[in-house]
C-alpha cells in the first residue's frame, strides 16, 4: 500500500479505538488520531535506504525490520515516547493508537503481492496474499470517507470509524474471494495443460478488483493470462485516464488468453547466455527479490551482450515493464556487472 493510504487507515483505527471519554492527563481524540496516523506511516521510514542499492533495498530492507510484528512494541515505545515527550502527557496514552496504527500498517502490505517480513530478525520469510493491488482507490476512498465522517461529526466519529473499518475489512474479503477464484482457474489451466509440477497463483491488478494476471510457473516458462472475473466496465473504462493508462482495461478478457514465456529465452544461445547471467554473485539480490522472474530479452549494447531480466509483479498491459534489471558481460576482461534498465511506469 502507498504510505497516505497506510497512515490515514492508522488513523482510522486509533479514532475508532478511541473511548467516548478520555481521562484526565491523556490525550484527546486528535491526539490519538495524530499518533495513529504516525504509526501507520512509519514503518515505511525504511524507504531512505533505498539510496544506497535499490535492489539491496528491496531484497534485504524495505517491508523488514520496520514491518515486523516482533519488533512493532520497540517502534511504537520509541513513537509514543516522542508524543509523550513533545505533548508533556507521558507515553502511555499514545502507545495503543501508534500499535494500531504500526500493526494495521503491516497487515495492508500482507495483503498485497509483495508481502513483509512478519517475524524479522528470526525469519526473513514473506508471506503475500496478493489480494488486493498496491495502490487500490476503493481501498482509499472507504478509509478517506470514514475520516471525512468522524471530522464533520464528532458525535458519531466513533460510530462512522467503526463502519468503515467493517467496510473496509468486507471490502478486503471480497477481495480475497476473488483471489481464490483467480487462483483456482490457473490451477485449472495447469491440470488441463498438463503442467503437474507448476504452480498456478495470481496477481491483483489495479484501478478494477476484478482484474488479475493468472501465473502458472516451473522451472521452464512462465505461462500469463490478464483476466477480467468480474462483469461490467472497470474504473479505468469510466475514468478519463491518459493514455496509455486508458488503454489497460482493454486487455482484461473473460476467458483466458494463455501466453508462454520460457523463463530463460528461445534458442540455445539466449537461454545459455540468460543462465549464465542469472547465476552470477553480483545478480543475487534480483534473484532473493523477484518472485515472478523471467527474461525480459538479450540484447548486445555497445560490444556488450547483456540478458535482461523482469519481475512479471510489476508488469501491466499495454505498459513497459518498470522493474528490469540486467547483467552485461565485458567485451575486454569478461567481467559482469550488474545495470537497470528503467521503463515509464510511475512505479519504478
């Protein structure tokens, strides 16, 4: 989720969580929201590491140690302190609503492709449930209506909070139903294809929930479909999108169309040169970070051949992929090293 989505939902809660009457010494209604609406957008403090490597970034930091459940009552003592200590009413009223807002932060970036490090340091396993895309307006609009409720009546804030977080968790169940369908129609396509050894998932996409890319991988390719499970128009067909954003809804179909993509190339020659470049040391947090990984295409630059790899999570129709990265060998010496080949997606 995009750090204004996660802060306004700690907000949201810190508000609902909020007592009809706070005591004496404690902070009131906005200073609790306050403190919510830090919590929720903290963990994604890690972003500043970015600046040094990004794939290092993304494979070793980022959704790590700031988004774990483990490590979430150290943040938000840290967090309340600050409040406690800029506000002269102690930390213990703040500590609740920066929780909540740090562990409903968490659970928004389960739910996506991405995933999180839950129980960092001791595990650097992801869990991803890939309902619902990163950037979800729906998911925004029901978090900003139910804020926009509680401001323009405090008398019923706490009452409206609770609406739209149960709206919101509906909302994410829907979601997550329409993920298992999506699921099971490439695990369809898997047995009817003959695929026994591969792995059928699926990817939310955006701007509709309806839409998903269907995935069924093994060792060899990566077979795709964009795939429209819900009827009636997308909000990408009523909005005045630019081009080539209004272009996307027109790929979703309601039956399948499957595309092969061998995850090293065609050809002896590609697909050698493709492994080759896979395996070197100075590709390896590509390779801890790429859930879908498969060659984007091997090109020769300048007296450089090079193999071109992409995520296929940051992939869209009608598109170019925002997330390539490659490794180029040295015409002279044979060296590699790694490059990045950037597209013109806002999400690289």
């Amino acid at each position: 989720m995009d750090t204004l989505t996660h802060a306004l939902s700690g907000a949201l809660l810190a508000r609902a969580a909020t007592p009809a009457r706070t005591a004496p010494g404690t902070p009131g209604t906005g200073g609790r929201m306050l403190a919510g609406f830090a919590g929720g957008a903290f963990p994604d403090i890690d972003f500043a590491m970015r600046a040094v490597d990004t794939l290092w970034y993304l494979s070793e930091v980022h959704q790590g140690a700031t988004h774990s459940l483990v490590l979430l009552p150290l943040w938000a003592m840290a967090l309340a302190w600050m409040f406690g200590r800029f506000s002269g009413l102690g930390w213990r009223g703040y500590f609740a609503p920066v929780s909540l807002g740090i562990g409903i932060h968490i659970a928004g970036d389960l739910i996506t492709a991405y995933g999180t490090m839950l129980f960092y340091p001791f595990s650097d396993w992801r869990p991803a449930l890939s309902w619902v895309y990163v950037v979800d307006p729906y998911f925004t609009l029901i978090i900003a209506a139910g804020l926009l409720v509680a401001w323009r009546r405090p008398d019923r804030g706490r009452a409206a909070s609770v609406a739209a977080l149960l709206v919101l968790f509906a909302y994410v169940g829907v979601q997550g139903a329409i993920q298992m369908r999506a699921v099971g129609v490439a695990e369809a396509y898997a047995r009817h294809a003959g695929l026994s050894e591969a792995r059928g998932e699926a990817l939310p996409q955006p701007f509709s929930p309806g839409h998903r890319v269907l995935i069924v991988s093994d060792d060899a390719a990566v077979h795709t479909a964009w795939v429209r499970l819900l009827p009636g128009r997308s909000l990408a067909e009523r909005m005045p999108l630019p081009h080539p954003f209004r272009d996307m809804a027109t790929h979703y179909m309601q039956v399948p169309q499957w595309q092969r993509r061998p995850r090293f190339g065609r050809g002896s020659g590609e697909s050698d040169l493709a492994r080759l470049a896979w395996g070197q040391d100075g590709f390896r947090y590509f390779r801890r970070f790429a859930r879908i990984p498969v060659l984007h295409e091997v090109a020769e630059e300048g007296g450089r051949e090079c193999a071109w790899f992409k995520d296929l999570r940051f992939e869209l129709p009608a598109l170019p992929p925002s997330f390539v990265f490659g490794m180029c060998r040295d015409p002279v010496d044979g060296s590699w090293y790694r490059e990045r080949r950037r597209g013109a997606m806002w999400l690289d």
